[in-house]
C-alpha cells in the first residue's frame, strides 16, 4: 500500500495541455470543466448550484467586494472576498457588465447576500479542484 503511494507521488502532474484547460473553463463556466471532461451529471449539478447561490446573492442585494487599503484585517477581508466574487467566472462579469453595483449596507439580507455571492465564487473553487485532480487521474 505504501509502495503504490510512493509510485503514484512520484508520477507528478500529467502536460500542461491536460489539465490547462479544465481549469480554465472551469473558472469561466461554473461545471465547464465536468462538462469539458464529460461529466455531465456532475457538471450540471454544480452549474445549477453555483448559478443559484449567485443569483440568491444578487437577489438579496449583497455588495460585491472591491480592493481597499488600510489595516491588515481590513485588505485580508477586501481582496479575499473579492477573489471569492472574482471565482465566480462568467456570473460575475455579467453581474458587473449589466451595471450591478451594490453599496454595503447594513442588514441581515444584505449581509447574507454578500456571503452567497462569495460562497458561490467558493463553490466553483472547489468544482476547479474536483475537475483538476478527474483529468489529472487522481479521481474518478
């Protein structure tokens, strides 16, 4: 058994041009990678489900986050939740192309709105991931 790990962890990663573009797409289009790797199942379950934590976000008006300066809890929280929005691929770009612009108000809604938003931006991190290690045979 600990043999088999050993020659499975020396193997490494397989060309570039193997798993480039399932992260990429996979970024873009949230499922794109199970779709690009024929997944389709999984693909749709998680483009539906990414899609609606988003949309639930938008709904209840929660702010997008944008870089700002100042103390260092303050950037961690700024650039992280952005990154989290950015993750989102294509929702987020169309939300911000269509002129969505939320300011960060106080309430439960809004709050819990901003936390969809980045929460879907983290869903598709994890499905990156799970579409990375399918088309690099770490997984089923």
């Amino acid at each position: 058994m600990a043999q088999e790990q050993a020659i499975t962890e020396s193997e490494g990663l397989p060309p570039i041009n193997v798993w480039a573009p399932v992260i990429l797409i996979g970024w873009l289009i949230p499922g794109g990678g199970h779709f690009f790797l024929n997944r389709r199942g999984r693909g749709a379950i998680l483009a539906l489900t990414i899609t609606v934590t988003f949309v639930l976000g938008l709904l209840m008006r929660g702010a997008m986050f944008q870089p700002q300066t100042g103390d260092l809890l303050t950037i961690l929280i700024y650039y992280g939740g952005y990154v989290g929005d950015l993750a989102s691929g294509v929702l987020y770009f169309l939300a911000t192309w269509m002129g969505y612009n939320q300011v960060d108000m106080a309430g439960h809604v809004h709050d819990y709105g901003t936390k969809f938003l980045v929460g879907a931006g983290l869903l598709n991190v994890l499905a990156i991931v799970d579409a990375f290690e399918i088309a690099c045979g770490k997984k089923s």
